[in-house]
C-alpha cells in the first residue's frame, strides 16, 4: 500500500475540490494496472494536510503508474497547490484482500 503525504494551503481548498474529484474519479475508472483501491481525503484537524492510500499489486505498479501519461497529469496537477514536496513510502499488508483493511 503506497502511504502519501502532502499539504496544500487550507486557503485553496474550495480551488483544490475539483483537482481532487478529478483525481478520484482517474482511480475510480478502473483503467490502471496493478490498482486494488484508492482513498484521498483532507486530515480531519487540518484541511490543507492530506493523505492518500492506494493498494497496489507491488511497488512496481506503483513505479509505472508514475512514469505513465496520467501520472504526469496527476503530478502537475497537485505540483500547482502542494506547498512542500510530498512524503510517498509503501506498507506491505499481507492480508489484504479487497479495500484497505
């Protein structure tokens, strides 16, 4: 499971709602190899803190869906509200199965 972390300035979040919904919606076509599950929301406590989860079949798939078209455009797109470079590492959870559990 890729754990990411980044911020964004709380100040833009209603200007980030689209980009997110963009990105989830990416996710949520089913078109990416390797893909089990993808969750992306703000932190409770403070809305420019975010967090992402993706299950993926290995670091692997990972790797190539950043080298892919749309993990350029995911990139770009969340390069224009990040104010500091992302935090990205990887957590095996052998007893994963459907969802993140």
């Amino acid at each position: 499971v890729e754990v990411g972390l980044f911020r964004i300035d709380p100040a833009r979040a209603p200007e980030f709602a689209p980009v997110a919904e963009d990105i989830r919606a990416a996710f949520g076509r089913g078109e990416i190899p390797g893909l089990h599950s993808f969750h992306m929301a703000p932190a409770l406590e403070d809305q420019g803190r975010w967090v992402v989860l993706v299950a993926w079949d290995s670091v692997t798939d990972h790797e190539s869906f950043v080298a892919s078209t749309e993990g350029e455009r995911q990139r770009v797109l969340l390069a224009q509200f990040m104010t500091e470079d992302p935090e990205v590492f990887h957590v095996s959870l052998s007893d994963l199965r459907e969802g993140l559990t």
